[in-house]
C-alpha cells in the first residue's frame, strides 16, 4: 500500500488506479470493513488525524479530482462524505523520497510521462498535507538498490500536531 505524499498530478495512469485502490482500501480499513492492513504503517498518519475518516475521504476526493482532469471514470460514490478542512502534517524528507521512489518507478514502466516532470527538484504534496521539516518518517520502509526493502533509521518526528485549514 502507498499512499503518496506527492501530489497524485505526478502519477502515471497505472500509478493513479493503484493509488486509487489502496486509497479505497484504506478507507475500507479505517472503517472497520475489513481484517486485513489494519497495522499497515502508511495508515499512522491517517489514523493520527481527529477524523481518519474525513482525512482519507479528503485525500481521495484529490485524487477523484485528478482523475476526472484526465478524464477516467473513478466512481466518486465509494468515496465516503466525510470532509475534513484540517491538514495533515508530513516532513519535507518524506516528500522528497517519495519522489525519488516515484521517479525511479515512472523510468522503468512511463519514460515518457517521466519526461514531463524532469525539471521538477522538489514536488508538489497531496492538498491534503502540510509541509515541515523534517527527515524520511520512521514508518517508511526504504527501498534498496538490491531491489528489497530495509526499514529506515527513525526520523525525528514533527513537534506536536498542528492543524491549519485547507
């Protein structure tokens, strides 16, 4: 499950139907639905939130929104109603090695959607988030070369949460 910090513009289409899936599956999670992923680390964040289920909602109502741009057919009904105004916070460093890993995904499978976004250092987040500093989240699991997956050193975590309007 990867629920991207990026902002869901920067996805090809298969990286937005999946997005768009694990986002469904989290919602369905964050309802109680279902049995498994409940302790699936990309949830924390979501489950820090007052309303997890106004924040999830929130993130796939960007992402519904990205895909009626490109003109797909998501079905805007399996989105709960639930809103939230309230921003979640990530780090700066969870932003940036999101695209690092994206950028790496899109050269093997969308080159040319790829190319697009070559002049891009730093990215724009999913409007759901609110950018701190701070490192790569201790919840991560960090890709390596080889191709598996290490868990990354704890970053420091943002100081107590804040919440500002969306």
């Amino acid at each position: 499950m990867r629920l991207w910090t990026v902002h869901p513009k920067y996805l090809d289409a298969k990286g937005l139907v999946a997005l768009w899936r694990e986002a469904l599956l989290a919602q369905a999670v964050l309802k109680g639905e279902t049995v498994g992923y409940r302790h699936h680390p990309q949830l924390l964040r979501f489950k820090a939130h007052a309303d997890p289920l106004a924040a999830i909602a929130t993130y796939l109502g960007a992402v519904y929104e990205e895909a009626l741009a490109r003109r797909y057919r998501f079905d805007r009904s399996k989105i709960s109603r639930r809103r939230t105004t309230v921003k979640l916070m990530e780090t700066r460093g969870q932003l940036a090695y999101e695209w690092r890993h994206l950028r790496t995904k899109l050269r093997m499978r969308s080159p040319d959607w790829l190319g697009q976004w070559r002049h891009i250092a730093t990215p724009g987040q999913h409007p759901l988030f609110r950018l701190v500093p701070g490192g790569v989240r201790a919840w991560e699991r960090i890709e390596t070369r080889a191709g598996g997956t290490a868990q990354s050193r704890p970053a420091r975590a943002p100081a107590a949460p804040h919440r500002s309007k969306l």
